[in-house]
C-alpha cells in the first residue's frame, strides 16, 4: 500500500513538472520516471532519481557546449539519463557505490 502512495504522489508530481515545462520535458520522460519511481523503495530515492538525471545530463550538455558539439537550441533526450541514475541508486542502495 505504501508503495501505492509513492507511485501516486510521484505520479502527480512529474505531471504537474510536465505541464510546468511547457515542453521541455517530454511525456515519454515523464512516463519512464513514474515507472522508475514506482520501482524505487523509498520516497527519496525519488527525489534523487530527479537530482541524479538532471546532473548527468547536465554535465553531458555543458561538456557538448565546450566542445562545440552542441547547439543551444538542440534537444536532449533524457531516457538514457534517467536509466543510469536509476542504475546509480540501486548501486548506491545496495552498498556498492560509496
């Protein structure tokens, strides 16, 4: 049950962040981090799952901008980002990261 509440406050969260974006993030996005997060054990991880992405992601772009590789005005998709932050906390869960 408790998991049920997670899925459903994650659920309302990255919709209310969609709709807040106007685009910037894509549904297809905002359905990978609600199965994500349903999958994650406890609420925080959530949060972090968020963190972790955009800093990857983040970093990713800043590096493309230096490296003249990358437009401003190009898109990035941010499933791969997603999927290794989802990686991230599960190693860090499990005692294998820090």
């Amino acid at each position: 049950m408790i998991f049920l509440n997670f899925f459903i406050s994650y659920f309302t969260f990255f919709h209310i962040l969609y709709y807040l974006s106007k685009g910037g993030l894509g549904y297809g996005d905002i359905k990978v981090y609600c199965v994500f997060s349903h999958k994650l054990k406890y609420f925080f991880e959530g949060i972090y799952l968020l963190a972790f992405t955009f800093v990857y992601a983040g970093f990713f772009a800043l590096s493309l901008l230096i490296l003249k590789k990358l437009k401003r005005e190009l898109k990035i998709p941010l499933v791969p980002f997603i999927t290794l932050s989802y990686l991230t906390i599960i190693l860090i869960r499990e005692g294998l990261l820090w």
